[in-house]
C-alpha cells in the first residue's frame, strides 16, 4: 500500500513569489493535515480535514496562506507571497477513524521549502 | 491555550545508558500518541495509549499513560545508536467546528526530545 505522497520534496524560491504543495493521502483515509515544522521543533497544525471539509484552520495564515481538498481526497497547500520566515518542512498526514476517534496519522516526507 | 509540553528537550546518552522523555498536556486527553522522527526524516508513529494508567511495551521502549491521562512517558532501556532522533508526543484536543459541534481530531504535538546516543 502506498503511503502518503508528497511533492516537491524540496523547493526554492524567491520571496513574493507564489509556492504550491501537493499531497496525496493514503487511500481511504478521511482525515488529512497540513503541518509546518520549523527545524528543532514539533509539527504545528496549520490545517485539518475531515473528507473535503475544513474543520480546524485556526492556525492557518489566511492572508497568504490557502488550502483545499476537493474530492475529499488529495490536496493542496499555497503560499502567495511567501516571506522569508516561511522557510521550513511542510508536512501532510492522514489518518482514519476507528470507534469514535482518529487512529495514527502517517505522514508524507514533507517538503521542504527555502525562501530566499 | 491547548498545549502538549515535553521534557528534556535535549538528552545525550552513553550507548546503554537509558533514556526517559516526558509530556504533559494542558488538558484530559482521550489518547496519546507517540512519534520517532529521524534527522532529515518524517514522524513515523510508534504507539497509542486510551486508559488511563495504561503501560505499553515495545522490545527496550516502555510508554505509560498517566492515570488522570494528563501525562505520558517514554522510557528506552539500554539505548543503542539506532534510537537517534526525536520524540514526540501528540494528543487530540477537542476543537470547535464551524457548524458549531465539537470534534477530538486536532493532533497537536509536543516539541519534541532530541536524543543522541555516542557509541
């Protein structure tokens, strides 16, 4: 089975210029995340799905930042205009629901993204 | 606000010395969960504890649940090279949806134990 894909792995680019992510979850899973990871720190939620619905974007930048999922199923996190301090790993998870609450997230390799 | 809290952040151990992190969260959790992220690697999930006093093993890695399921603990016997990396535990709190229901899926982690292991 495979498990979640993310892409790029890696991207470069000059401040205000726009950036895309792309992830792929693992089949079946309703639920998917967006995280950002600053180096030495843990995964900060930006962004959760359940299906197509976003219920939890409390923490999402919203004036740069933008998400979707259509279909409920692969999504795709954007950056228009990055900053400087955007630099870091964009990861996505997914997990699924068993009795009543979300079982493991998986996660993609992340992508990690330089602002220059 | 809704926080997971860990400590040490940093821990350097002898190979077979043993290891210990810590994490409390600001609120009840209905579970935790564990994660091993590598250097340059993701987080890959290692286990969940549900009840409270909960102890869970895995080979030379003991997890155990607090009994108010409010705190958590990772105890590694013996490290070996191979446990290099970083810890974290992540809890679900509730968060309010925008059709105004509750739901426990936002995962939030801690910050993280980094340990090194010198052979």
């Amino acid at each position: 089975e495979a498990g979640v894909v993310q892409s790029p792995r890696y991207k470069i680019i000059e401040k205000k210029q726009p950036v895309a992510f792309w992830c792929n979850p693992i089949s079946g899973h309703n639920t998917l995340y967006w995280y950002l990871q600053n180096l030495g720190q843990g995964p900060e939620l930006l962004i959760r799905y359940e299906n197509e619905e976003a219920v939890d974007d409390s923490q999402l930048p919203k004036d740069r930042f933008s998400a979707e999922r259509l279909k409920g199923v692969d999504s795709t996190l954007k950056i228009q205009p990055a900053e400087l301090g955007d630099s870091a790993v964009y990861l996505c998870a997914s997990s699924s629901w068993y009795r009543g609450r979300n079982t493991e997230a998986f996660f993609g390799q992340g992508t990690r993204l330089t602002v220059v | 606000g809704q926080q997971v809290m860990q400590i040490p952040q940093y821990q350097h151990v002898q190979e077979g010395e043993d290891f210990t992190t810590y994490c409390n969260s600001s609120t009840t959790l209905s579970n935790i969960q564990w994660y091993k992220q590598r250097p340059g690697g993701h987080p890959v999930f290692l286990i969940q504890l549900v009840k409270s006093g909960e102890v869970k093993k895995q080979k030379r890695l003991t997890f155990q649940f607090g009994e108010a399921k409010k705190n958590s603990s990772l105890h590694i016997t013996a490290t070996q090279t191979t446990d290099v990396g970083t810890y974290f535990c992540a809890g679900p709190f509730p968060v309010r949806g925008n059709a105004g229901g509750t739901s426990y899926g936002k995962l939030t982690f801690g910050q993280g134990t980094i340990l090194t292991v010198h052979p």
